[in-house]
C-alpha cells in the first residue's frame, strides 16, 4: 500500500488565505479611519508608511501620532486579543466537550484579573511583563480551583460550567477585596475602568509582548489540531486513539492560560468572545480543528476589531468599555446555544 | 500471542472493583465476560487497554508489559469500543471512522492514500460504506456501534475490546453486532450481558463475580446451571439448542404473581 500524500487543494488554500487576511486589512484599516477624527484611508497608508519606513510623507504630527501611536497599536492589539480568546475558547469547549467553555465562564479571565490587581496594587513594577506574570499565576490559580471543585463534584460535562461560575465569583470578590481594602481612590476608579475591558491605554510595547505570546501559542494549538479531534467521543476515546490525555490537557490548559492571561493584563476583562466566535466558525468550516483554529484566530480578530469600532462610536463623545460591546452581541448568542443544546440532548 | 492479565488488582474509592484477575485472550477468537451488574467487567476491560492503570500485577501483549508502551504503539495494535459513546460535535460517519487513523497520523502529517484505504476498508467491513457521508448523530444505535467499529478498525488493530456492544439495541442488531464481530477474525474481548447470545457467540467465556473470575472454558464448559444459579442468583435449565450450543432457560416460579397471569 502506498503512502503518498493526497495533495492538498493548494490554490484553494491560499486563495482563502489571502481573502482572510484581505478582510483583516481592511477591518484594521476601519479602525484606523474612524473614530473622533475622521481622517482619510490615503492619509492612513501615508502615516504608516512614515512609522513604518520613515517615508517622509507631509502628513500633520496629530494625523501621524493619532494613526501610528493611537488607533494601529490600539487594532492590532484587538485583533490579537480577539483571536486569541476564540482560540482559547475553541480549545477549551473540545476538551472539557462542552459548548458553553470558554475563558471567562470558566473564571481564567476572573483569575487573571485577580493576579494582574494584585500586581497593580500591591506594586512589584507594573510592567507589562510582571503584570502579565501575576495574570498568569491568577489564571492557572483559578484553573486549580475549578478543576478541583468540578472533580469534585463528579466532573461531568455541566459540573465544570457550574465550578467555572463558582470560581469566577470567588476571584471576582478576590479582586474587589484586594481593590477595597488596599488601593486608594484614583486606582480603584482606573482598576474598575480596567476590568470591564479597555483598549484605551494600549501603546506599542504592548503590542510586542502580545503577538509572540498569540504566535507561539497558535503554533501550539496547530500542532495539537488533530490530537483535539480525538477528544470528541470523550477523555478514554482520545486515550484509546493513542492520545497521552494527562499531558495534552496540561499543555492546553495551560496555553490557553498564557494566552487569557496575556490580554487580561493589557486590555482587562472581555467576556463572551471565546464563546460565540467558536460556534460561528464551526458552522462556516465545520468541527475539524486544523480548519477551525486558523478560521477562530482570524475571524476573533475581525469581530474584536469591530467591537472596538462600535465602542468608540456607538456613544458620541464617549468611549463604551470593550466589555460592554461583547457582552451586547454575546449574551442573545449564549442564550441561543443554551436554547440549541437543550434541544438536542 | 496476545493479550493477556496476569492477577491484576484495581480499587475505586478503597473497594476492590477488580480483583486478582488472571485472562489470556486466544488469537482471533472471541472471549466474552459475563456477570452482573457491577462485577467489575467494565472496570477490566479498561484495565485491559490501559485506560486505567492496574495496582498490581501486570497486563502483557505478546509478553511485553502493557504499562511500558507507548501509548500510540498500544492504540496501532488494540482498540476499544465503549459503551454507548457519544458526541455533540457535528461529525459525519466517515470523520468518525477517519478518527481512527490517529495513532498512525504525526501532529503534521497529511491524509495518505493509506489513511483513506484504511478508512474505506473499515467501513466496507461493517457494512456502511452508504453512509459515509451521513451525520452521526441521525443514525440509529445499532449503525453508531458500526460506526465505532470502523472507527477501531481504522487503528488496523490485532486484538479488539469491546464493552457491551450489544447493549440498549434490539435482538436483530445484536446479533448482528456480534456476527460481524466473528466474521472480522480480529481478537475480540467483550463484556456480555445476554447469556444465550454469549453462548452463541463466544469461543471462549470468563464469568466474572465480585472482581474475580469464578469460572472460564469454552461455553459448554462454563454455562452450568449450578455456576449460573451461584453468580446471578437465577433459577435454569440448560439443554442443547438447535445451533448445537448450550441454550439458557430461565425458570420462573410459577406462583410469582404477574407470571402466573
């Protein structure tokens, strides 16, 4: 029996590839066009070409810092974060084989809250990288708690959302107990501000830490696509099929912490995007992963990016915090998947 | 050579569910496990496949000890079927059975000309090779445990495990579960509830009891009615049936109210 490769469908391939990343560009290139001041798609390109190349374009010092400081960090590091917390998502609901999984249902995002105040507040830096550190620690502390509370409590599919919720709530009180009692004023109304998701302060460094943290941890999704497919009959399928379980949820779970961990620390808390994106990928590319999370990663970014459009301009005058945008589109979308999975059990 | 237990022990929650087991499985025959509820039938069978992880004593594939395999090696040469799997992802028959393949895929490998003949054979084998495009989730229970079986066939295994394949389908899909099963010539072990098909069925039959095996042989051998009133605490008359294999009548005293009726 031969062993050729069947050749996969290339042009095809690319030809989706480059229509993904052409609706990238211009979800980014939205963003960097409006918002208070409007400015034109042909002064966008000048200014990035003068940040990028140094040009020299004759484009006025507001323009360039309002597009290249401003508005590009502030997309790109929506698209990360975007991307990154469907692909949490996506991962999440394969192995856990529940619908409703996602980072902030399952309280990593709480999690990460707690660690990136505690931080804040009680000093060590506050750095982008020691803030993503204590965020770090708060997620996979909350990872332990909810594993061990749905272990517990017989660790069937809809105990894990019930001790998602109880630790959400308990890292929930952590941080406003940390906030209360330890941070004066001006910090509790930043860190407030903060946690209902802002994409406000974000400035380049962020943007460096975030995209090789995205990059590496969507490298380690790829490789495990397969090994995700595996988990779709259950843990002992997967085990049956090969699959050394104990290892792959270890290295999951915990990249899909890096990856929470990192965006709660510069953008606060977003909810609902690593809940709907999945279902809306899967039902455009089907369940097989080595598609899915490719088509999670861009469409999240996509979706964040508009979000954080509508953000600035939904209010005149105001800026929504992120939270709220996802949360508006998120919440009928969650009530939709409960609605379906009653149906089909 | 094939799989075999040698006075494996394994507890839940400090009770002893599987109990200094000994077992040899024969090459290309089918051993059944009969025994009630909570026997510990399930339990062995996953300590068979290393699902779980014997406290003692040791389960050996050819000689070699099953707990210093790699898993993947394990999943090319023994596959399992559960009982009653089940899944909400959106799946067609083919991707079930395609599943299969994973232990013989690397985490970049593309889809060979092998993979798919595989996957076509497998499918051919339990007779659904129409159904190839079909969503799981629309078949009936009897053509998902054929789905299953592709899907371990798939693993192009030497020996098949199987946990009660038969449960929860009617009598004509049973029996044909079971006589596919005869007809691969792969080396099965399953879990039984249904003596008589057990008889029909299986070249050789362990009986187990509270976590041990209390008897095995051939069904002739094994199906007493001392053993069978001893185990299930059932009342019967064994005589040979037509098939020429032992055929199981449970006595029912006719004074039992709702028989007597």
């Amino acid at each position: 029996m031969s062993h050729a490769p069947i050749a996969p469908n290339w042009p095809a391939r690319i030809a989706i590839a480059l229509a993904a990343l052409l609706a990238l560009v211009t979800a980014i290139a939205l963003a960097v066009t409006i918002g208070e001041m409007k400015i034109p798609l042909s002064t966008a390109f000048q200014a990035l070409g003068n940040g990028v190349f140094n040009l020299g374009y004759p484009v006025s010092a507001i323009q360039q810092g309002v597009i290249f400081d401003y508005r590009l960090s502030r997309a790109l590091l929506a698209a990360l974060c975007g991307g990154t917390l469907a692909l949490s998502g996506a991962i999440l609901q394969a192995l856990l084989r529940n619908p409703l999984a996602e980072p902030y249902i399952l309280g990593i995002s709480a999690g990460a809250s707690t660690g990136a105040v505690a931080v804040m507040i009680l000093g060590f830096g506050g750095t982008v990288l020691t803030l993503s550190g204590g965020a770090f620690l708060g997620a996979i502390a909350a990872l332990a708690v909810v594993a061990l509370l749905a272990t517990g409590a017989g660790g069937s599919s809809d105990r894990v959302i019930l001790a998602g919720v109880a630790g959400s709530q308990l890292f929930n009180a952590a941080t406003a107990t940390i906030v209360t009692t330890l941070a004066n004023a001006e910090q509790a109304r930043g860190v407030m501000f903060w946690l209902l998701g802002n994409f406000g302060g974000v400035r380049w460094p962020d943007v460096w830490v975030a995209t090789p943290v995205a990059l590496i941890c969507f490298g380690i999704c790829m490789l495990h696509a397969k090994v995700l497919d595996a988990f779709a009959f259950g843990a002992d399928a997967a085990a049956s099929l090969g699959v050394a379980v104990a290892r792959v949820k270890i290295v999951l779970f915990a990249t899909t912490a890096v990856m929470t961990a990192t965006m709660v620390s510069i953008v606060g808390t977003v909810g609902f995007v690593g809940l709907v994106i999945p279902h809306a990928a899967r039902f455009l590319v089907g369940p097989a992963h080595a598609r899915l999370l490719p088509t999670c990663l861009v469409i999240g970014a996509i979706f964040m990016i508009l979000a954080d459009i509508l953000s600035r301009i939904l209010v005149p005058q105001q800026i929504l915090p992120i939270g709220v945008v996802t949360a508006l589109f998120g919440a009928p979308a969650f009530a939709l998947i409960l609605y379906r999975a009653r149906r089909a059990t | 050579m094939t799989l075999a237990a040698h006075d494996i022990r394994w507890s839940a929650a400090r009770k002893m569910i599987v109990d200094g087991v000994t077992l040899r499985a024969e090459p290309g025959r089918i051993l059944g496990l009969i025994g009630p509820n909570g026997s510990g039938k399930s339990s062995l069978l996953r300590l068979l496949c290393r699902l779980r992880k014997v406290e003692s004593g040791v389960v050996t594939l050819d000689d070699r000890d099953l707990a210093t395999m790699a898993r993947r090696d394990l999943a090319r040469r023994l596959a399992f079927v559960e009982q009653q799997a089940s899944t909400e992802v959106q799946l067609s028959v083919c991707d079930v059975v395609k599943l299969g393949r994973t232990p013989h895929r690397g985490a970049l490998a593309s889809w060979t000309d092998a993979d798919e003949a595989a996957v076509e054979a497998a499918l051919e084998r339990v007779d659904m090779s129409e159904r190839h495009d079909q969503l799981w989730h629309t078949l009936s229970g009897g053509e998902r445990q054929r789905v299953h079986i592709a899907r371990a066939l798939a693993q192009e295994p030497r020996e098949l495990i199987l946990d009660e394949p038969t449960n929860h389908l009617d009598i004509q899909h049973q029996l044909s579960i079971l006589a596919l099963l005869r007809r691969l010539g792969v080396t099965c072990i399953l879990a039984l509830h249904d003596l008589n098909l057990a008889s029909l069925f299986c070249d050789e039959i362990a009986v187990m009891h509270e976590g041990r095996v209390v008897a095995s042989g051939t069904p002739s051998e094994v199906l007493t009615e001392d053993l069978i009133s001893r185990v299930f605490g059932v009342a019967v008359s064994i005589r040979a049936g037509a098939s020429g294999r032992r055929h199981i009548e449970y006595l029912i005293d006719p004074s039992d109210e709702g028989i007597a009726r």
